[in-house]
C-alpha cells in the first residue's frame, strides 16, 4: 500500500507541476481523471462542479462515463438524498455508494444508473481554501464496491488537487477581469478600450463603411455627486453603462475612459445608419433621464473615420476629436440654458 501511496503522490505532483506551467482547466481535469482511473484500472470518474446561484451540479470532465448519462444528471439540484455527488456536496462529506440498486438516494435515477451499468459511486466534495464548496470529484464501478483506505486517500488527493486546479483558474478569470472591465460598470477599462480601438483601426476594411467613436459625459456630473453623494453618482455611472450597453449590437464596443466619461465604438456600413444610431444615444442618455426620482443627461460627441482616411488617424487623435466634438455640445447645452 504504501508503494501505492507513493507512486499515486508522485502522479497527482506531475499534474500540480502542469498548473504550474500554465495548462489550461480542461486540460488539467482531463489529466486528473486520466490518472484517476489509470489508479482505479476499473472505474469511471468524472467531476461535477457546483453553480453556487442555483446550486446545482454541472458536469466539468467525464469522458469515460456514457453521453446519455451525464447529460440526464447534468444540472441535477445537490441536496441531503440526491444521489451520490448531489449529497457529497450538500454534506461537505464523502457519500460512499457501495451499492446503487439498494441506496435510497438513487431511487429516482435507479433505471438511469442501471442502464449506463454503474453499480457503485463513490463521491468526495471538492473544497476550497476558503471553504467553499466547489463540486464533486466521483468514481463509479461497474459492481458494488467498498472503498479501500487507499482507494480513499487518493479519492481525497485528487479532489485536493481539483480545487487547486479550479481556484489557479478562478484567479486568473479575476485577474483578467480587473485588468480588462472597468470594476463598478463592468464595460471595458481604458487599457482594454484602447487596445480595441487600435485593434478595429488596423482591421478595419470596409470600402463604404464607417467607424464611428461616440464620446459620452454625463452633464452635471460633480454637482450630482455634491448634492447626492458618490454612491448614487455611482449608481449614475452604472445606469449609464447599462444603457449604452443594451444600445449596443454584438460588434460593437463600450468603455469607460475614468470619471464620467464614456466611449462607444461602432462599425457603421454608412451614414443612414449612423444618423440612426446617434439619434439613438440621443433618446436613451441625452435627453433627460430618471434614476430614483432625481433626472441627468449627457453629452455625446463623435468623430467619423472612413476607411479611404485611416491613414490620417491614430486613437489619441480618433478621441481628442470625439472628445472636442461633445464639448463644444456641452457649451451649446450650457448656453442654451442661460
């Protein structure tokens, strides 16, 4: 046993050596099963992860188990009777199925199992370092089966090195998250907008089209923050945000440049459609908006590149020239109300 304590150890520290050269999730997973089952010989694993919003259970890796299968226990909600891996993550404990025909939290998918011929399920939660419930690492056996010690151990390494794995990755979607989405509006951060605005200038090929940067600011925005306070002018950014957002088609771009100042990028196939489109931004967030009773507009400026004049623009100049547009709109606004 201890030969195969050792050589189960030096197999799961390949893997955690494969997170650290930066492999991706699915193929850490699909290497953790592999090596799983290479241990068991005779078993079927897979790993569910668990939606903490619905808290239901989601296949993540099971290549060895039949199609029909995970996809009938795919969503499946986790609670203290819901087969093996539904209650293993309900309890934060191993559920340990010796036998599937004769356990009562398999009653409702007795004829499911029985078809896909799994007769055992042996199922450990996978936990965080923060204590929270990640999903569920399983092996399923073709007879009823007990775990052995060992058998157990190395059930809870894998599912020790599932939440590594699971984590490393979780810490990396934040981190790309922070360094891409501005944090309170969730559109694109100054970075991340500037890197598309070149990326579509370089890109951009249509003979007749247009590209089209709208710069939006919200008029009035220190008095609101002076009379209301920062946290309703953050719920003004964030309505704003929304806003431009659900304006938005599928190719085009929102961000936030800091402060009140925000950005849409838009390919335009002419100037109709421009027209459009800006009337648009002027029916949704120039006129007069209400948030909670309390009303605010903004300011919307463009600059307009046609793809014959490309040459003659760079971003700094596509968005000193939108940003000078929307100011001389902001003075025509301020003077109308003298």
């Amino acid at each position: 046993m201890i030969n195969d304590l050792l050589h189960a150890h030096r197999a799961f520290n390949k893997i955690l050596k494969m997170l650290a050269l930066g492999k991706s999730q699915d193929k850490m997973l699909e290497q953790l099963i592999s090596v799983t089952e290479s241990i068991f010989n005779d078993r079927l694993t897979s790993i569910l992860l668990l939606n903490p919003n619905t808290n239901t259970l989601h296949f993540a890796c099971a290549p060895s188990l039949p199609e029909f299968y995970y996809e009938a226990i795919d969503g499946v909600t986790i609670g203290p009777q819901i087969v093996s891996c539904g209650a293993a993550a309900y309890h934060r404990q191993k559920v340990i199925t010796e036998n599937i025909d004769e356990h009562q939290n398999w009653s409702d998918f007795l004829p499911l199992a029985q078809k896909a011929n799994l007769a055992s399920c042996w199922s450990v939660p996978i936990i965080s370092s923060k204590n929270k419930v990640l999903g569920t690492f399983a092996t399923y056996g073709n007879a009823p089966s007990k775990p052995t010690p060992f058998e157990l151990e190395v059930l809870e390494m894998a599912a020790s090195v599932c939440a590594v794995t699971l984590e490393k990755h979780e810490i990396e979607q934040e981190l790309m998250q922070s360094a891409t989405y501005d944090f309170l509006t969730n559109v694109y951060n100054r970075r991340a907008f500037c890197q598309k605005l070149q990326h579509e200038l370089d890109d951009f090929d249509n003979d007749r089209g247009l590209l089209v940067l709208f710069y939006i600011d919200i008029n009035d925005f220190k008095a609101i923050n002076d009379q209301y306070g920062h946290i309703f002018g953050d719920k003004i950014l964030v309505e704003t945000a929304n806003r431009l957002t659900k304006l938005c088609r599928q190719p085009d771009i929102v961000g936030r440049l800091g402060g009140d100042e925000f950005v849409l990028l838009a390919s335009l196939s002419d100037e109709e459609e421009f027209t459009q489109l800006y009337q648009q931004l002027i029916y949704v967030i120039s006129n007069k908006v209400s948030l909670e009773n309390v009303s605010f507009s903004a300011s919307v400026g463009y600059s307009i590149v046609k793809q014959c004049e490309l040459e003659n623009y760079n971003i700094q100049y596509l968005i000193s020239e939108a940003d000078a547009n929307m100011y001389n709109k902001k003075q025509k606004l301020k003077q109308s109300r003298l």
